[in-house]
C-alpha cells in the first residue's frame, strides 16, 4: 500500500510543505474519517490550495487584472459517495459536522461557515438536477478562516471537486454546454459563491459578497513556480510568468480577522458598488454596454479621463471617493500589473519594489481598506530587506506577502514576526509567519 508521501510527491508542492501534507494533515483527516465513516477503501482524497493575490487589488469584479498563484496552504479531503441524496461533512480538526440534504432549497446559514458548502449544494442541485449521489466528506484545513488567503473559495470548491466527481458532472449536457475548460470552472464557481448567473444558468443567493472569480482562478489554475495574469468577466489567461529563481514568498497573517461577514461584508461590498456606479455612469454617458469597468476603460485611450469628467460632474460627496476609485483601477491594471510583468520576465526583481509600493499605497488611499496592522507589515518588511511587500485579499485585515531570497527567508521571517509582535501584541494569538512558494493547483490526489 502506498503511502501519503509517495500519495502527494506528484502534486508539485516544495519539500517542507509537501513533508507536512504527508505526514500530519493527510494522516489526521484519515484518522478521522476512519472513526467517523470506518474503512477508506472507497474513499478519494483532493488537494485544495488557498491563493496570493500578488496583485489586483479589488479588480476581478469589475473584469480588470490580477497577477496570481496558489499558497502551500489548502484543505485536505478525503470522500466517499454516497448512495442516497445526503451530504456529510466532518471538520477533521474539530469533529464538527453538517449532514445536509441534496436539495436546491436548502435553508442558508448566513455568517456561519456552513453556508459555504451549502451553498455549492443549492447551486449544483439546481443546475444539475439529474445529481443525486451524495457524500461522506472530511476535510481539514491549514488556512485560517478570514486571513486573506481565500479560505472560503477554497472551501467551496474543496466541497464541489468531490461531489462532481461522484455525480460525473463533468459528463452532463449541462457541464458541455456551459462549462467549456477550467477557466470557465473558475468562473462557475465564483458566480456559486457569488451568486451571480453564468450563462443560461440562472442566478441563486450565493454567501453574500459581490466578489469576482480571482480566487476561484487561482486555485483551480496555478502552476507550480509560476505566476499568472488573468483579466475577468469573462476569465481570461493573459500571461504566465515564473518567479525568478532564488526567491519565495514569506506570508504574514496578520491576526486581524477579516472575515467577509456583517459589517466587514457591507464594506467589502461598498468597494464592488463603486465599480458598478462607475460602470453604470460610463454606458448612460456613452449609450455603450461594456460588460464590465476594465471593458470601458479599454474602450479608448482616453478612457478613464472621460469617466473621470463625468464623475466630476454630479454633485455628490462620493464624486472624489469615485475618482480615487477610477485612478486606483487604472493604474493596477494597466499600470503597475504590466510593468511587474515586464520586470518579472527580465529577472529584475529590484525594480519590483517601486509599482508594488505605488499599488500598495493606492490600497491604502483609494481603497481604504487597509488596516494599522497591515500598512505596518508591508512598510516594515521593505525595510528588512524584502524585495517587496504588498497586502493582499479583500482587506479590512489578512495577509502580507514579502519576496525575499531564498537564503534570508527564515531569519527574514524570524525578525518580521518579533518586530511585528512588538508593535502589536495584541495579535500574537492569531498571527502567523510562513514561507510558500508558487505552488499546485487544486488536484485530486491518486490513492493508488
């Protein structure tokens, strides 16, 4: 019988992190799964990664770039199928569960994390209504709730990667139709979250935050070592790149909880309804329909001065907080994403530092989403040495990332974490510091 370090040695993850995959979280989730649903025999097992945004602050909504990979972070999930319409799944590290039925109806859990894998079953059962083959599932996570680095997406697709396969989705009408490679997945799977339509496939509630398919994209599309730009609305690969060699990234959670719910999701929200008002603005001035915000402003060269004209023109306390808006969405799509890339491709990781900075600065200006914590760690890290440093995700809280040589990497992130917990040493319980190179895509991991 094969063992899980021979089981994930083809997944594409570094030495440490593959090490840890193997012989802690693998082993746990069986563990549980064995005392919970017994034998293993028929079970599958799925590696699902969280993602870096290294850049695309708040862009994939309105259809703009992001320049991505995954984090050598993700869930563990082992499953079974089931022969009747049920859903269980069991959180290894904690043992609780939700047993949920097979239905389009399900009642929601809003704020509970329960509401994530509820929301893939309402969504599959309405647009698959020939699914009826439930599971047995048990999952575990190595990704903090709400620490920027997509822990919800990855929940949901850690969900729906296994009920597809048990239901052979995949070889639907439906799927043909509507789901024509992965980057369509990527972007089924945000409207699943977001609960937006994708094509003929109607609209259901989603989780409540009127996010982008960026996340979704990152973990379903990632290569090892490497980077990807997309553009969104619809999901669009524009270029790869890979990560200079001699370099990774260190990942700072900050411990502030960033949690896309309550009051925390009425601000993330309030950043996408400013794309739309600029996007509604742009066609009633126009009589275009652009499909989205990064459309229009590639409309014509002079784009985003016209827009911002005509936001100057209403009388309204948010026209300054509108043209913020305008410069911060042109200037990381158009701007700093192609000059890093420009960079990145020349080996030119010192040249980094300063478009990264300005898209760090805009995060804090315009978007004004950052929080003391965060601002600190990107500053503080440029300042130890880090090629550069940006804050990441939705804000409000979450993560860092700092570029760092290969040889610095562990006193680099030794004395990141003692200068950071001395400023704020309110956040040592939840806060955490760790090295992650470009890693794998979600995959499902042979037991064989």
């Amino acid at each position: 019988m094969t063992t899980w370090s021979e089981r994930v040695s083809a997944i594409g993850l570094s030495g440490d992190a593959a090490a840890a995959l193997a012989t802690r979280h693998f082993s746990e989730v069986t563990t549980r799964y064995a005392a919970v649903f017994g034998s293993t025999e028929q079970a599958r097992a799925w590696w699902v990664p969280g993602r870096i945004e290294v850049l695309g602050k708040h862009t994939d909504y309105g259809g703009g770039r992001s320049l991505l990979c995954a984090v050598e972070r993700g869930f563990q999930v082992l499953a079974s199928r089931r022969n009747d319409p049920v859903i269980r799944i069991v959180d290894a590290s904690t043992g609780g569960s939700i047993t949920i039925p097979f239905k389009a109806d399900v009642e929601p859990r809003p704020g509970h994390w329960t509401d994530y894998p509820i929301s893939v079953v309402r969504r599959v059962a309405r647009d698959f209504p020939g699914a009826q083959c439930g599971m047995n599932t048990v999952i575990q996570s190595s990704l903090p709730s709400a620490s920027g680095l997509s822990s919800s997406s990855a929940l949901v697709i850690a969900c729906f990667l296994p009920l597809a396969a048990f239901n052979e989705l995949a070889t639907t009408a439906t799927w043909s139709a509507a789901i024509r490679d992965g980057d369509a997945l990527a972007e089924y799977l945000g409207a699943m979250e977001n609960g937006r339509a994708f094509g003929v496939l109607a609209a259901d509630r989603g989780v409540g935050t009127q996010g982008g398919s960026e996340d979704q994209t990152a973990i379903l599309r990632s290569v090892p070592g490497q980077l990807l730009q997309y553009h969104f609305v619809p999901v669009t690969h524009e270029a790869t790149v890979a990560l200079p060699a001699g370099w990774q990234f260190v990942i700072a959670m900050s411990g502030v909880h960033a949690a896309k719910g309550a009051a925390m999701q009425a601000r993330y929200n309030a950043l996408a309804d400013q794309v739309t008002t600029l996007l509604n603005t742009w066609r009633q001035h126009t009589a275009r329909s652009d499909r989205s915000l990064f459309a229009a402003l590639e409309s014509a060269p002079d784009a985003a001065e016209r827009l911002a004209s005509m936001i100057a023109n209403i009388n309204s306390p948010a026209a300054a907080t509108l043209r913020a808006r305008i410069e911060q969405f042109h200037a990381e799509n158009d701007v700093i994403i192609p000059d890093v890339m420009r960079r990145l491709a020349a080996g030119d990781v010192v040249g980094l530092r300063e478009p990264i900075a300005r898209s760090q600065s805009l995060a804090e200006s315009a978007l004004r989403n950052q929080v003391p914590e965060t601002s600190y760690l990107a500053r503080r890290a440029t300042e130890l040495g880090a090629a550069a440093a940006s804050a990441f995700g939705a804000g409000f809280g979450g993560s860092v990332w700092a570029l760092v040589p290969d040889a610095d990497v562990e006193p680099f992130r030794a004395r990141w974490k003692d200068d950071y917990l001395t400023r704020f040493p309110g956040r040592s319980a939840r806060a955490d510091f760790f090295p992650s190179r470009p890693g794998p895509a979600a995959t499902e991991v042979p037991l064989l």
